[in-house]
C-alpha cells in the first residue's frame, strides 16, 4: 500500500466569515496535522506573502476587505505565478474571472468536507504545490 | 483551474446549517478515524477539539431553541426527537474530545462511541460517505 506523505506544507486561508474561515482551518488542520495561518483581509495576507518565508498553498474568499480575492489573485499571479491560489466564492461569475487570471482552483460555495479533503489529495499529497 | 465544491446552479453563500452540518459530518469523520485507529498528533488534536466544542456549544444552542419552542406550545413527538438528536450531537462531541485529550477509552467507551456514531449516521442518511483517505493515516 502506498502511504501518502504530507510535507511540512504552509497553508493560508484569508476569509472575514469568521464561521466559514475557522471551519476551513479546522478542516485543513486536521488534514494535514500543521499549523494553518489566517487572515481576515487581503492586505495583512499581502503582506504576508511578500515576506521571504515558505508558503504553498492560498484560500481566499472573494469577498474580503482591503484587497478582494480577485484583486489579491491577480497580484500574486504576477509577482509569484508559482504560488498556488484556491480562490473561494457564493458568486458563480467569480469562476470564469478566477479562470482568465490563473487561479489553480476554484472552490464554489457551499463546500464540504470532501472537497476540502479532495483538495488536501490533489494540491497537498500528490505534490502539486510548490513555493 | 479545477473546480471543487457546489454545481454551478447551486453556487451560494454558506449559512449556518451549511456549517452545522459540515462540522457534524468532520466530527463523524474523526470519530470514525479514530476507531480506526489513525494517528492523532498536535495540530490534529487541537483541530478535533475546536470541532468538538464548537459542535457541543451549537447543540446546546439548538437544543435550548427547542426546548424554549416547547415550552410555549404542546410538544410534538418530531420536537423531541430533534431534542434527542442534538443530545446525541452533543455526547458525541464529548467522546470526541474525550480521545483527542487522551483520556482512557475501554471496550465499553469504545461501543458506546460505536453505537451513538451509527446513530447519528443513521438519522443524518450518512451512508458510505467516509472513504478512507490515506493522508489521515499519517500523522
């Protein structure tokens, strides 16, 4: 049997649902048993990724305040194309515009567990995030 | 781009049953992961605990809504069978936090926690949802 590996992965979630973001963290902590950082706005986040410390994964809500997801997609396609984007939303307009501006994933609300875990498969066991 | 959650046509925001349900079925999941004997570790604990608490306040909270609903009209026989399920809910998450504080568990613990997760199960139609995945199996 082949076991799957989680890496010292860093993960991000920037969401100012408070209900929706802990229960993503909650989720994703217990997945990948690592320490997840949040943000409520995207401009704590974007400050945060302009530092030079490890970061493989981002979930971002759409709507967040400072810097939106969609913006905060954009800036970091241009300075860190290799970062990967989970962009998160209840809009299902915000799918194509995620597409045009290079997001890796799009996750459309409602979620569940199993999509969280899905990605946790794809984006985090099967090694496709890189810094 | 992948695409991972709600069909396009049912693409909404998330409400409070959404996440309700959600945490349930995360809590069904690291009951189950646990019987099965899968490897806890720090974050994984803290996590189980967050959930756990959570699950146990919000239960409380829907518990006491009926219970007050009651009181103020004649109790229906589905009133407290929905008392009943948050109860359930509710010794759930104390067995969850329970194991994730490493408190002594036994054969009997070990049933009880069995038998209130089929339940639940049961009443929620969670049927042959919890594949394993193999990164619970590493800690």
């Amino acid at each position: 049997m082949r076991w799957a590996i989680i890496s010292n992965v860093k993960i991000i979630v920037i969401d100012d649902d408070k209900l929706v973001r802990n229960f993503l963290v909650t989720t994703l902590e217990y997945s990948v048993n690592r320490d997840i950082l949040t943000f409520d706005n995207g401009f704590s986040a974007w400050v945060y990724i302009n530092k030079p410390e490890p970061l493989d994964l981002i979930f971002s809500d759409a709507n967040i305040p400072e810097i939106d997801g969609i913006k905060l997609l954009s800036q970091i396609k241009k300075k860190y194309p290799k970062k990967k984007y989970i962009l998160m939303s209840g809009n299902p307009a915000h799918e194509k515009i995620a597409n045009q501006l290079g997001a890796d994933a799009f996750l459309a609300k409602p979620f569940t567990v199993y999509d969280i875990f899905d990605i946790v498969q794809k984006f985090v066991v099967e090694g496709e995030s890189t810094t | 781009m992948q695409k991972f959650g709600a069909h396009t046509h049912n693409i909404r925001e998330m409400d409070m049953d959404d996440i309700f349900l959600s945490r349930l079925k995360l809590l069904v999941i690291m009951a189950k992961a646990f019987l099965d004997g899968c490897p806890l570790g720090e974050n994984r604990c803290r996590a189980i605990l967050e959930n756990a608490r959570h699950m146990e306040s919000e239960a409380v909270i829907l518990g006491s809504l009926l219970s007050k609903f009651k009181q103020d009209s004649i109790s229906t026989g589905a009133m407290d069978f929905d008392h009943l399920f948050y109860q359930r809910v509710k010794l759930l998450a104390a067995m969850v936090k329970a194991f994730a504080q490493a408190h002594p568990l036994g054969s009997h613990r070990r049933k009880s926690l069995q038998d209130n997760l089929d339940i639940i199960c049961r009443i929620m139609m969670f049927k042959g949802e919890f594949v394993r995945r193999q990164f619970l199996e590493v800690a």
